[in-house]
C-alpha cells in the first residue's frame, strides 16, 4: 500500500491538528497528515488507539430550534460549515461534531431543520443511534418536530433524549406547558419515558445535565449486532491536496481497515483505502456504528456522490425493484395510493419509485400494507433495511418500511398471500430469510451465494450453517448440493418424483434403452441446476434406491431391458452378419440394407454393444465382438513375441485390411487400451498392462 506523503514541515502537521479542531466536519477532515517518516503516532500509540464507547448522535427539532447552537456549545465545534449557512444563521446541510464524557464518545450529526432541507436530513439520519430531539421553549413543537421525529421512529431509532432549549425565553408556566405539549407529542414512540432536560446553548444552562442524560441513554443502547458486510453510506465527498478523494458517512455492519478494497455501489468505481480518519485521529482499523472519514486511492472525487454505499469486492448489491412492508405515518397529509410517484430515502440516497400496492388500491394514515417498489434508478440496499417514503410534490413525508425481498420473482398471486409472504419475511432474519426464499424457490433450488447476497447474507456464513445443518426456519430444512445450489427439503422431493415421472414415460417410449442420458434429463426437469450439483442429486436418488445411475444414463432402480423374442432373432443375425461380412466394421445403415430391415432400431444396436455381442468402432459404426476379439488376441500375440512396435502399415499386413478399414481400428484399439500411439506410429500394451482394456463388455 503506498504510504501518504509526508508533511513538509512541522509548522504545516501543527496547523493542521489545529484546522481538525475547529473544522465543521470534525469527523471528516480533508486531510489525513503522517510524521516525515510517513507513520502515525495515533497508530502506534496504545493511548492513541484505545476505543472508547462510540455512539452516532442524531439531532432532531424544527427550524431555528437551536440544534446547531447546542452542539456547538456541548462539544466547542461549530456543526455549520457553509459560508450560506453562518450568514443566514440556519443549518442547510449535515453537520459533524464530537465530545466524550465518562468514556462515552457522542459522534453529532447535526441535521438541517428547514421543511426544504429534509432531504439532507435524511441522508444525517442514516446510521445514528440515539437521537437528540430539540424543541425551543418559546415556540414548543412545530411542524419539523413532528416530522423529525416521525422520521427516526420509521427508520427505527428507539433511543434519544429531548432537549427543551431557549428556557431562558420562557416563564415557568410556559416551560410547564411547551413540557406537557412535547409529552403528548411523544407519546407512544420510542421516546416516550425519554427525559425532557431544560437547557440554554446561549448561557450554557443545564448543558452538563443534557449531557450526562446523552451519555446515560447511550449506555442503556443494546448491542448492534455487526451485519453481513461493512457498508458505508457516503454522506460527503471532497478532495485533498496531496492525498486525493475522501468521503465520509457513519460505517455499518462492519469493520474497514487501512489497504481494504472496496467497491462504491450503484454501479460505482473501485479503489483501495490508503487512510482512515475518526474524528480527527488516524486509526489503522474502525470499527462498525463509527463516523469515519475514508481516503481512496484510485478513485476520482468525480466519479463519487452522496447516495453511494462503500462495500467489500464481491457485495455489490443493488437492485431497482423490491417488496416491503410500508407504514404510512399516523399525521402524514396523504395516503399512500397505487401507483403512486414517490421519494424514497434510503442511507444517504435519494431515488424517485412508483408503487405498486398488494392489497386496496389506497393505504391511509396509520396504516400498513405490502407494496412493490420499482425504482427510476438503482439503489444498494438490503432486505431488512429501513427507508423513508416522502411524495414527489408538494414534498412531505409520507411513511417508511422495510425491505422484504429483493428482485421478486414475476409471480401472480393473491393479495393475501402476497401480503402473508411478505410479513413473514419482514419479520425473518437473513438465514431465515434465505430458508423461506429456498423454499419459496421449490423443486428450482437457488444458487447459494447470490441468494445469500440478496438475503443480506455473507456466502460464506451461509455455507458453514447449511453444512453444519444449522440452516432452518420454521420445519423447513435447506441442503445444499454441488458447491452453490440450495434446495429446501420439499423442493428435493419434488424434483425426485419430476425424475421418476420423467424416466417413467422415458422408459415405456424406449424401452430397449438402459436409460437416460445425464445431461438431456438435467436440461428438461432441473436446467438451473448446475452439473455437479444435478450430479449429487442423482446420487441422492440412487442412494435412495430409487435411480440407477451411470455415467452414460440415468434410470429408474428396477427398470430392466427385455428383448422380446423377435428382437432377440434380429440379434443374432446382426452378430453373424457383423463376424462373417468381408469389410471388418459396418455402418447401421449397411447392416438394416443387408439384413432387409430398414426400421432397424439403433436402441438395439446400442443395447447390444452394451451387453458385449457387437464392438462400437465409432458413433454408427460397428464390428463384430468375435472379430475384434480375434484382432486383440493376434496382437497380444506379437506383444508376447516382443514385437510391440505397430505401424500402419504393419497392421494392414497382420489383418489383411486396407488403410479405409486400418486407421478406424487402430483409433479404436487406443480407445480400448489395447495399443497406445507413440508418434507415427504405435505401442501394443500387454494384457497385464493397467491399462489395457478389451472388447466384449460394452465397448
């Protein structure tokens, strides 16, 4: 991994440590500085590299609310880095902003609170813990407070803190019914029994409570289990002199590390990190839940935007249709309807969808239904996720949901049971997801790691729980076959009884066959399959007792070829025509001609070259079994004599044969093993040879 240029002088790394603590996005420096030597101290360092509780902050409250304000007096930095934004005295984009108390380090993502910016209020929103609700006293909750706030109880926040700001706007009364307004207004969401603390970001009145009440509910937060893969939603992306592109977001599902590759999706570039950032300290490692700052090698700041998820190679999820269970907000202005053009948030994305309803053709205010999102542009997002719903125009928020299914197949069904399918999977976990989508999937099966992907599943995981046949939901097993093909148990029995059904009426239309090629059966009942995996299968089924299987064909275990006596007639006037004719070897058509039987069934022939009583020379062409007998004994002969070496011309005075007749045996004598050629010419292997073979047992 090339290492980052070293600063040129100490005065320049100073300033620098400087710009990081004043800067507005604390959390994303433009700058990743190294000592002359090109190493960090804040790698080396124990100190330096010692994590303490992180916790991503989300801040909440309508315009003018003092959000901004009271972030900058709790942590000293000023959240609003915009020149429009210092001069207006208004918050227009996502800000950043740290402080740690008691070993808990609070990550503030300061949101705009304008009904025109929620937008960017979304794209802060994603990935925060606890947010922290903020309501001025001589104003109480306003139209962005509830928005706010319907926004984090859809996107699944269930911890935060509510700050009553500008209390020294306020008389006592006053404060005792802004406080009753703001507990009618929470409740029976997730910030219900939150505390309401009092507090001026002007004086600095009660700053030290509202931070100690921060710190206490995000201790009280539960573990975030990591997810599937790291994924960084991009929330801002820059370049630095002397070190190129950096983005930054609020990583989750997992750790990144210095030299990681990551791949920007939808449909972005490629690239390779050459430094990490968490406020303002350079780390080797961060860890999942964590504001980080990313710098990319091999990545122009051009070909990245806000909206773009940094994944690991290989997890390049996207998709542009799926199914989720919607919740319209109980105070949204309008219903959902179908069909409708609509705004959906996801991360830090925004992208237009239409929707198409399950049910009723509306979805009224307080409401759920499942409905199918088909987007106007690809989105990187998981079953599981959660995303915001607003309408196209006039721009309010309508609700959210979370993803069920991911690409769903085309299927017709009842809205009923569209709609049981997919509560089932919004209520599932990724294995269980995969095991209901397997099952789903029926006697088809699905390919391991792209159905894993799409369940929000590591393949690799995956494949550990199906082999150690942990992999179940509700009854329902999954197995898995070949290295990447997945069938539930149901799904395997069905594709058994296809198979028999299919070798059936295979064996009453040809019944001089001892059975079905491999690969024509997998074509016509299991084409998805792939050949180990169908392979496998018919193991299983032979295992069973159900198959016989070879590797030429496929049949049912008790099926038996029985040449009825006209057949067996034919037979042996194909033998004595094949061991008495002038020519060594003739055609199929020849023989039917000479034998008078121009309907000669080539199943009879190919059962009589597999039971031994003629020789295939090559496909349609046949000799007699006593001849080529004859013909090997006469060789091993010379081989006993010490004369091994063959040539044509040699074998042509042995056998008294033309070269017409010579080269297609001598070829078929080295498909048998018999002779082996050595340039121009040929070996005659002895009979003890390994591998030496003879006519007469299906040749």
């Amino acid at each position: 991994m090339p290492v980052v240029r070293a600063w040129p002088s100490r005065s320049i790394a100073t300033r620098w440590s400087r710009r990081c603590a004043r800067s507005a996005a604390a959390s994303a420096p433009s700058r990743i500085p190294v000592r002359r030597d090109g190493r960090d101290p804040a790698r080396t360092d124990p100190e330096a590299r010692a994590m303490t509780d992180h916790v991503v902050v989300g801040t909440a409250g309508h315009i003018d609310h003092g959000k901004s304000t009271l972030v900058r007096a709790l942590t000293g930095i000023d959240p609003d880095r915009w020149e429009e934004e210092k001069r207006r005295g208004i918050t227009i984009d996502i800000g950043f902003a740290h402080v740690e108390h008691e070993g808990v380090l609070l990550a503030f993502v300061d949101v705009p609170g304008h009904e025109r910016f929620v937008h960017n209020m979304l794209a802060g929103a994603s990935g925060i813990d606890l947010v922290m609700l903020v309501v001025a006293a001589d104003e109480s909750v306003m139209p962005q407070t509830r928005e706010h706030l319907a926004i984090c109880e859809l996107l699944g926040v269930r911890a935060g803190v509510v700050a009553l700001t500008r209390v020294d706007l306020a008389d006592p009364e006053m404060l005792a019914l802004v406080e009753e307004e703001i507990r009618e207004t929470v409740a029976g969401t997730f910030l219900s029994a939150a505390p309401i603390v009092r507090v001026s970001g002007t004086r600095g009145d009660g700053l030290a409570d509202l931070l100690q009440a921060l710190v206490e509910a995000a201790r009280s937060l539960e573990p975030v289990p990591d997810g599937p893969w790291p994924r960084l939603p991009i929330d801002r992306v820059f370049s630095a002199r002397g070190f190129g592109t950096v983005v930054t977001g609020t990583l989750q599902g997992g750790p990144l590390s210095v030299g990681d590759e990551v791949v920007a999706v939808p449909g972005g570039p490629r690239g390779r990190i050459r430094g990490l950032q968490v406020h303002g300290r350079a780390v080797d490692r961060v860890e999942s839940r964590h504001r980080v700052a990313v710098n990319l090698q091999g990545v122009s700041r051009e070909r990245l935007e806000r909206g773009h998820v940094l994944v690991p190679p290989g997890r390049e999820v996207e998709t542009r249709l799926f199914d989720a269970l919607v919740t319209v907000a109980p105070d949204a202005p309008v219903g959902l309807t179908h069909r409708m053009r609509v705004r959906l948030h996801h991360g830090t994305a925004e992208v237009m969808a239409r929707i198409r309803l399950a049910g009723p053709g509306r979805v009224s205010p307080g409401a759920s239904a499942v409905a199918r999102f088909r987007l106007e542009a690809p989105l990187a997002i998981l079953p599981g996720d959660r995303f915001v719903v607003r309408r196209y125009s006039p721009v309010t928020t309508i609700g959210g949901g979370v993803v069920c299914e991911l690409d769903p197949p085309r299927r017709r069904l009842p809205a009923e049971r569209w709609e049981a399918w997919a509560r089932e999977l919004a209520a599932a976990d990724a294995p269980r997801r995969l095991v209901l989508g397997v099952r789903e999937a029926g006697a088809a099966g699905r390919a391991l790691d792209e159905t894993a992907l799409r369940c929000g599943l590591d393949p690799g995981k995956a494949r550990r729980l199906v082999r150690d046949g942990r992999l179940a939901a509700a009854g329902h097993t999954v197995r898995l076959f070949g290295a990447s093909r997945l069938v539930s148990a149901e799904g395997l029995e069905l594709l058994l009884e296809r198979i028999a059904r299919r070798l059936e009426a295979f064996h009453r239309s040809r019944p001089l066959d001892e059975g079905m090629p491999p690969d024509r059966l997998r074509a016509e009942i299991a084409p998805r399959w792939e050949p180990d995996a169908f392979r496998e299968l018919l193991d299983e089924g032979a295992a069973r007792g159900v198959l016989r299987v070879s590797p030429r064909s496929v049949s049912l275990a008790n099926h038996a070829v029985a040449l009825s006596p006209e057949d067996e007639t034919l037979l042996r006037d194909i033998e004595a025509l094949l061991d008495r004719a002038d020519e060594p070897f003739l055609a199929s058509e020849e023989i039917a001609g000479r034998l008078g039987r121009p309907g000669l069934p080539a199943a009879l022939l190919d059962l009589a070259c597999r039971r031994g009583r003629i020789v295939r020379i090559r496909d349609g062409v046949w000799a007699g079994a006593g001849r080529m007998r004859r013909i090997v004994e006469r060789l091993e002969r010379e081989a006993a004599d010490g004369r091994t070496a063959l040539d044509v011309g040699r074998f042509k005075e042995l056998f008294g044969l033309s070269r017409k007749y010579a080269i297609p045996l001598l070829e078929r004598l080295d498909d048998l093993g018999v002779t082996r050629r050595a340039g121009n010419a040929r070996v005659i292997r002895r009979r003890d040879s390994p591998h030496a073979d003879r006519p007469g047992g299906g040749a």
